[in-house]
C-alpha cells in the first residue's frame, strides 16, 4: 500500500462495515468518516494499523467467508409494523400517499434513523430503481397484515392514475415504538408526506445511498454516512 490508500475501497471489498473499522482503528466514525473523503490526513501509525488489519484479513478470508458481512439488515418486522400503522394513522388519508409514497417514508424513516443514532429502526432491505429505493418486505408483510385484519387496501384515483392505498384496521402500539423513534417518523412525516410520488421519488434520487448503488442493487445503510446537505440529519465534526 502508499500513501494514497483507499479505505473505503477496502472497506468494500473485504465487506467491513464503518462501524467495526473504526472500532480496531481506536477512532470514532465522524474520524473514519474524514479519512475516507480526505478531509483528515492518514497518520502514520493509523496507515499501518489498516495494512496490518486488511492484511491479516487476507490471510484468514478463505476460513472466516461467513464473518465478512457484516452490514447485513437487522430486520425487524414487527417494528416495521407498527411504523407502517402510525404512518397511516397520521397521514394515511392525505390523497397522495400511495404504494410510491409509503416506500419513500419507510426509507427515509430508516435511513434518517440510522445516520443519527448508527441503529437500524426496521433494518427493511431497500433496492435501487428507476421510481427510487423499494422495501423488499413490503409486499410480503403486508399481505399478512390483510390477510388477519389489520390492514385494508383500497384502490383510488390521484389525478389521472390509479392509487393503491391502505387504511389501518388497528390502532398503532405506541408502547413498541420509543421516543427517539417517534421522533425520527414525525421529522420525516413533516418534511416529506404532502409530496406527490414523483416529488418524493426526484427527492429520492438525490440522496447519496441512492445515488451510489446499481439499478436492482440492495442499499447500503452505511451509505448514509456520505450524505450532503439537505438530507444529512445528522451535524458531523472533523476529529484531528
């Protein structure tokens, strides 16, 4: 390796996430975050730090493969639930939010959470396409979610196009969803759930995780971590 190490590209290939780097680094995440873009120059024991840990991960790749991943979403669907419901409770009957809408508030809840509190709210995984990032669970869970009651699907109009839309059949569980996360939803709702699904779908296409990943790749959540202003939701400071 030189001095002009890309540990991000290392990162990457060895499947690390920021997290864990910056944990055998002995650095904070905003740190590595700045070594990363340049914005902090690599010291000389931190260069050798990472040429011994991608080194040593190179010598045991073939027998640990199955530890390498490690930004992998911590599904949690029952939470996931319980979001989708007070989404609807809040904003649900507002004539633009349909199928579209609902996949870019769960993203944004999602991603807006884990940039400022490096935990996964629901961990859904969310795909790169042309109309933005798409929950795989979505359609799955809520077919169960029909299919016992709790949820009801209506089909409507919005303009010129045909709208799939859900009405809750059960109250949110507020005792499953904390503050911070509460905050988090009611932040995303007051920015974004009056756009229609093309607003929000532009909107979407701006963010850097979007941006960053191939058409049908799953959306890195540390992505999130390279945000610019307006979507950052979360102030960052350089370290020396």
């Amino acid at each position: 390796m030189n001095n002009s190490i890309n540990i991000k590209e290392l990162r990457h290939q060895f499947g690390m996430s920021q997290e864990e780097l910056a944990r055998r680094l002995n650095l904070s995440r905003p740190t590595l975050i700045s070594l990363e873009k340049g914005t902090r120059p690599l010291k000389l024991d931190e260069k050798q730090k990472i040429q011994e840990i991608f080194g040593l991960i190179q010598n045991q790749k073939s027998e640990e493969k199955s530890d390498m991943r490690i930004d992998i979403p911590q599904k949690k669907l029952d939470k996931f639930k319980q979001v989708l419901l007070y989404i609807l409770e809040k904003v649900g009957g507002k004539p633009n939010i349909g199928l579209t809408v609902l996949y870019k508030l769960l993203y944004f809840i999602d991603f807006d959470y884990y940039e400022k509190y490096e935990e996964q709210l629901m961990g859904l995984t969310y795909i790169k396409n042309h109309h933005g990032p798409t929950p795989k669970e979505f359609i799955k869970v809520v077919e169960e979610m029909k299919r016992i009651g709790e949820l009801e699907e209506v089909k409507s109009q919005y303009f010129k196009y045909e709208q799939r839309k859900y009405l809750p059949r059960i109250a949110t569980d507020l005792s499953k969803l904390n503050g911070r996360e509460i905050e988090i939803i009611n932040s995303v709702l007051g920015r974004l759930s009056d756009k229609s699904a093309k607003e929000l779908s532009d909107y979407s296409h701006g963010d850097v995780p979007w941006m960053t990943h191939e058409e049908g790749e799953e959306i890195s959540y540390e992505s999130v971590f390279y945000r610019n202003d307006p979507y950052s939701v979360r102030q960052y400071e350089d370290e020396i």
